[in-house]
C-alpha cells in the first residue's frame, strides 16, 4: 500500500508491565511515520493474557507514552470510529471469524488435552524433529467429538496451516523473508477459555482498524507468516511489515536491566528530558543522513524514514542517552530549567513548597553553577551540598597540601575581609572581590582560586565561585572557611 496515503499505523502493547525502553522505541517509530504522512497513529491495549494484564500496566503505558510526546489519534482513552480498543471488549468480533473459519473448514476444534500434547512434543523431540501439532484432531467424526464432549473435555479452535507452501514476508527493514508452511503445526486461534490467541486477534484488529503499516519488534517477524495465514484465509489484503531490530546493551547481550533501566518511567525519574529520550531513541535503530545526531520531534518527523532503519542490532549505550541529555539540558530557556530544577529541589527537601524571593535567587545561582554542568536533573543533588549549609568536609587527604601552601593564609584573610564588609553578595561583586583578592596579594590563578575553592566547598573542582558563594551567603562561606582553614 502506498505509504502516502491512508497511512494508519498502530502501538498495540500488552499491559503486562511498564512500557520498557523497547516497546516506547516501537511507538515513537509508529508515531513519526503517522505524522510524517499525515496518518493516524493508533493505540490499542492487547490485554488478552489476562492473568499478567493489568490496569495499572495500561496506566503506566499511558502516562509514559504522554510524556514522551507520542499522542495517539484512536485509543481505548479517546475512542475512535474502530473501537474497542481494548482485546478484551472485543471478543465478540473474534468469536465471528472463529466461526467463519471454523464454517470455512479452514479452522477446527481441538480436543486433545495438556498430557497428550506434551506426549507428541517429546516423541517429536526424541526424533530430532520440531515440536510441532501433528494435526490428530483436524478430521474428527462427529461421533468422536460427541465423545470429548462428553468426557468434560474443553476444546480449543486451530488453524489448518496448508502443506507445501511458501509464505512470504516482504518486509520494509528485513527485506524478503521466506516461510515455509511445513515447519508450522495448526496453532490454536482461541484458546478453550473462549479468548483468542494473540496471531489471531492481532490480525482482525489490524485489518478492521484498516491499519496501512505494522511496525514492530523483530522478535514478533517469526509470528507473521502465522498471521499472514489468516489473512489469506479470510481472503485479506496483508498490510505492509517492518520489524526493527533488537535493542542489544553494549556488551552485544539483549537489553536487559543489566544495561541500565529498562522502563521510561525509570528514565523520567532519574531526570532525562522527554526530548532527550525521543531523540536517543530515534537513534537507535535509524541513521539520520548526515553527521548530526541532535534532533527535535518536528525535525525527526521531517527525516524518519523506515528505509533509513537498519536491520542490524541496536546498541543501548546509556552515556549517549547522558550525552543527548546534557545537550538538551544546556539548550533550556532559564524558565524552562528553572521549572525542571524545582522539583527535583524540592523532592530532595532542598526547598520548601512555597517558595520565597531569597528561594528564587538561589535556585538562579544554582542554576547558573549548574545547568552547564549535569547530564541529568537528578545530577543537580550530587552538587548542591556546594550550595547550601555550613558543612564542609575536605574531598580527599591531599587538598590539605593546597591549603598549606605558603600564599594562603593572606589570600584567605584578604577575602574574608572583603566578604565581611560588602555589602551584598552577588555574582557580580564577588567576580569584582576575587579580582580585588589577587590584585592585593599579588596571586594569579590558580594560587587564589585553589585554596579558595577548596576551603570553600572541599573540593578540588565544581561550579564558578561566583554562583557558589552568593547562594551560600556570607554566614556559610565564613562558617565553611573556619572549618577548613581555620
Ligand atoms: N502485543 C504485542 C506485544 O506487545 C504486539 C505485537 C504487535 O505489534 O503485533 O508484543
């Protein structure tokens, strides 16, 4: 189908835990062709195994989905002209094509229990073949279903794969991929508890809720000639694939909590931006054209192409994704920062919930220390002790040599001098006083800023002195330079 046209593509996740890194790279895929073409972009809940489904799952898909910026234009919250959108409100639209199969003679009941399918499987393995369903119930007489019947036994409906036919995937990122039909067994459709099977409810769905494009995960490329199956068999038209590879942690392993947090909201918690994380996750997988790698939605939107996704493997390498951040966190207006910072201050109990003007101007000098600095809001707590309080601990042993060094006592006098009698301190008179302190003592650089620093905050390096010490105040800075150098 042309992709220009009647572009309808879909995120179709299982509710079975919080959207993980893989599926929102699915959905952000899904979302920037729908866009790019003018389609629509369709969420649907596949919620048919109802033992691991959960609301709360759906919630957590929802909520991460939103923050990422991927709205969707159908979906089981807003409706749409092809709902439900939920598997389990529409199990009377499967049970329909159950039975036209069934009536067709392309479907069956089956009647053989747990025990006697793990029987075959083992014979089949003993025999070096692939556990697969011989088909022992595709030709039951009537009487011997009446049998069943009457034993209690529940039945499930298989599809009757044809024999000796070649199945042919042709997908946008894989390329042309044959199936042979011989290597699968009719798979059961709807399982004895009257709910369909994921190969087959995805197929009606897909095909009633007229979707152009399915663009997925490769791990689902080996159910699709299952799928493709039924279409033929409901005499479909098959819409276009596109499986996008795994994503693998640096160590070429499959992405796993090894590699760092696997779920989005994981990623929202510890402090990257929404924008970050689309962009990084664009990445993986597609190759922009040129050399650049920093991208806004709209931008992403104008360059996505599927052609450009690759069919090799993905790497997760988180430092790009801190990387990614740290770029988008510089690129903040002071307002948008500063509405980022908060929080993260005030969860922390660096702030209260109301905040003062004396809150406001030190959140700007933390923001002036900082914002160049960190790759993650959440960095922002590894810093502020820098910020705050009378409490200072020398990093390691060996600062205390910079301290003793012959200049410091005068340069450590000089400013204390001057911290005493200015009048305000602000980024501005404390550039002039650090100017003042080396002019007096005849220090340059290093031999001025050093000790100070160190007696200051204990460390060897951080944040410009002049957002430091004004959001500390005077009272700390002297406080601090009592403990360290007495
Ligand atoms: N519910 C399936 C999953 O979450 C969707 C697969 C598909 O997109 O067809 O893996």
């Amino acid at each position: 189908m042309d992709i220009m046209e009647n572009c309808r593509v879909r995120f179709a996740p299982s509710p079975t835990g919080p959207l993980h890194i893989g599926g929102a790279r699915s959905a952000l895929f899904n979302y920037l062709i729908a866009k790019r073409f003018k389609g629509q972009f369709i969420l649907r809940i596949e919620d048919t195994d109802v033992e691991r489904s959960s609301r709360e799952s759906e919630d957590n898909i929802f909520d991460s989905l939103r923050w990422l910026g991927l709205d969707w234009d159908e979906g089981p919250d807003i409706g749409g002209p092809y709902g439900p959108y939920r598997q389990m409100e529409r199990l009377a639209i499967y049970k329909k094509y159950i039975q036209e199969l069934i009536d067709k003679g392309l479907a069956y009941y089956c009647y053989c229990t747990e025990e006697e399918l793990e029987e075959e499987r083992q014979e089949l393995i003993a025999k070096g073949e692939p556990p697969r369903y011989l088909g022992k119930c595709r030709e039951l007489s009537p009487e011997q279903k009446e049998q069943f019947i009457q034993e209690g036994r529940k039945p499930v409906v298989r599809f009757r794969v044809p024999g000796n036919q070649e199945i042919v995937v042709n997908d946008l990122v894989r390329g042309k991929v044959v199936f042979e039909s011989n290597g699968i067994g009719d798979y059961v459709i709807l399982k004895s508890d009257g709910i369909p099977t994921y190969n087959f409810a995805v197929v009606i769905d897909d095909y009633l809720m007229k979707i152009s494009h399915v663009i997925r995960a490769e791990e689902h490329l080996s159910n699709t000639p299952r799928q493709i199956l039924i279409y033929e068999a409901l005499g479909w038209e098959t819409p276009t694939f596109a499986h996008v590879s795994l994503i693998l942690g640096k160590d070429k392993s499959k992405m796993s909590k090894r590699h760092g947090a696997t779920s989005v909201v994981q990623y929202k918690e510890q402090g990257y931006l929404p924008e970050a994380v689309v962009n990084f996750l664009a990445l993986l997988g597609w190759a922009p054209e040129g050399e650049e790698e920093i991208f806004t939605m709209e931008e992403l939107i104008e360059q996505f192409s599927l052609e450009r996704v690759s069919k090799r493997p993905a790497v997760f390498d988180i430092d790009k994704l801190k990387w990614i951040n740290g770029v988008y966190i510089r690129g903040c207006s002071n307002e948008e920062i500063r509405d980022l910072f908060i929080p993260v201050l005030q969860e922390a109990g660096h702030l209260p919930e109301k905040l003062s003007d004396r809150d406001y101007q030190w959140i700007q000098l933390v923001i002036n220390g900082l914002q160049e600095k960190v790759h993650t809001l959440k960095e922002v707590l590894e810093h502020i002790d820098m910020f705050v309080g009378d409490q200072v601990e020398l990093e390691s042993e060996d600062l205390k040599k910079v301290l003793e060094e012959e200049q410091v006592p005068l340069v450590i006098e000089t400013l204390k001098e001057k911290i005493k009698t200015v009048e305000e301190l602000t980024p501005e008179t404390v550039k002039t006083m650090l100017k003042e302190v080396s002019k007096e003592t005849k220090q340059k650089g290093k031999k001025v800023f050093m000790p100070i620093r160190i007696a200051i905050t204990g460390k060897m390096h951080g944040p410009e002195l002049h957002s430091i010490i004004p959001a500390l105040g005077k009272e700390n800075v002297l406080k601090r330079i009592e403990k360290t150098v007495g």
